[in-house]
C-alpha cells in the first residue's frame, strides 16, 4: 500500500537546496573534526594519561550518520579505546538539531581510581561547565534533568553518593548551535578546553 506525502514533504523533497546546503554543513563539520583531532593530538602528548593496557595513543576515529533519534550526527573518538570491557574514549559530537557534546567516557580497569581522583580533585573540575552523566548507559547524549548533573562546588556528596553507585564514568559538556562559537568555528577549542578541564580525572 502506498503512503502519501504532504505538501510540505514533497516540497522538501524537491528542494535541492536544502540537501546541497546540508552537504556543505557535514564537510564543514567534518573539517571542524579534523581540526579538533590536531588539536587534542597536542594536548594528549603533554600529559601522562592514566590509561588502561593496551591503549595506542594514536587510535581515532571519525563516524557520520543519520539515525542518532532520527537527527544526523558526526563525531571524533580521540583518544579512542574500546577493547573487552574497558573503555577510555573522549568523544567530540555533533548532534544535528541539539548541540554539540564533549565527553570523556570511562569503564573498566581503572575506573575505581578514577572516581576517587572527582571526589579528591572535585574542586578543580567544578565550575567549568561540566556534567556528569546519569543515564543508565554510556551512549546517551540529551542533556538536563534526569539526563546529567551539573557538576558545581556546592554539590560535591550529591556528585560522590552518584559515583559510589555507578559501574562507569561519563563526563560532558555541551555546546548550544545557538552559541557564537559554532557560527565563528570555535568548536575545536571548545573541544580542546573541555579535554584540558577533565584531566584531573586521568592523569596521576
């Protein structure tokens, strides 16, 4: 049986515009990605990152869809590992119709070590914008109330009483399309600061 099209549908299906316009923005944003892999390949070389085995420094990887909840997405795994139950990624996302995100995601070895050094460096990541995870897996990426907690100086045992409860880390910080960084192509540095501002977790 067929299925019919509204006139709004079939508008937007002859509206090649729309999709050269679409294409333009994916190459941008990819290019954007690019840029954000050169510039966390400078700050991951500065520090001694506390890694599990196995980890190759130099692993990437570059993904684009169309299905993240119906909304097309791009994102940059640097530094990349996802090996038996141990994960030590930092994603760079842009999901279409949301924001971008920045996430440090963590599981596996180590991970014990690392939500002790949130609660006793809790003070050196407060304040920047990030949030903690609370969804009940590691590939959520909506942000507010049930979705993330603000990690602020004054919600030190809130944050401490949720990591005492979880199996994994997932640490984010997002970036509205609305805000002037995206239009002036700052998205690398807002990568780069948000990497900078999660090291206290990962670094000895």
């Amino acid at each position: 049986m067929s299925v019919p099209f509204t006139a709004e549908e079939a508008a937007l299906l002859a509206d090649q515009q729309f999709f050269r316009a679409k294409a333009k923005i994916m190459d941008k944003v990819r290019h954007d990605l690019m840029a954000t892999h050169v510039a966390l390949k400078g700050e991951a070389a500065s520090v001694s990152l506390v890694t599990p085995p196995d980890f190759n420094p130099a692993n990437c990887h570059f993904v684009r869809g169309e299905h993240l909840e119906l909304f097309p997405y791009q994102y940059l795994d640097f530094p990349k590992h996802f090996h038996d139950s141990n994960v030590f990624a930092f994603r760079t996302l842009f999901w279409w119709g949301h924001h971008v995100v920045c996430a440090l995601m963590l599981e596996g070895e180590g991970i014990k070590q690392h939500k002790a050094r949130i609660v006793d460096r809790f003070h050196q990541l407060a304040g920047q914008g990030l949030e903690l995870s609370l969804a009940p897996t590691l590939w959520e990426w909506k942000r507010g109330e049930g979705y993330t907690l603000p990690i602020t100086h004054d919600r030190k045992a809130q944050i401490a009483a949720v990591l005492a409860e979880r199996s994994f880390l997932k640490i984010v910080r997002f970036l509205p399309f609305t805000d002037p960084r995206i239009q002036a192509g700052q998205a690398p540095e807002f990568s780069r600061e948000t990497f900078r501002a999660v090291l206290p977790i990962v670094t000895r």
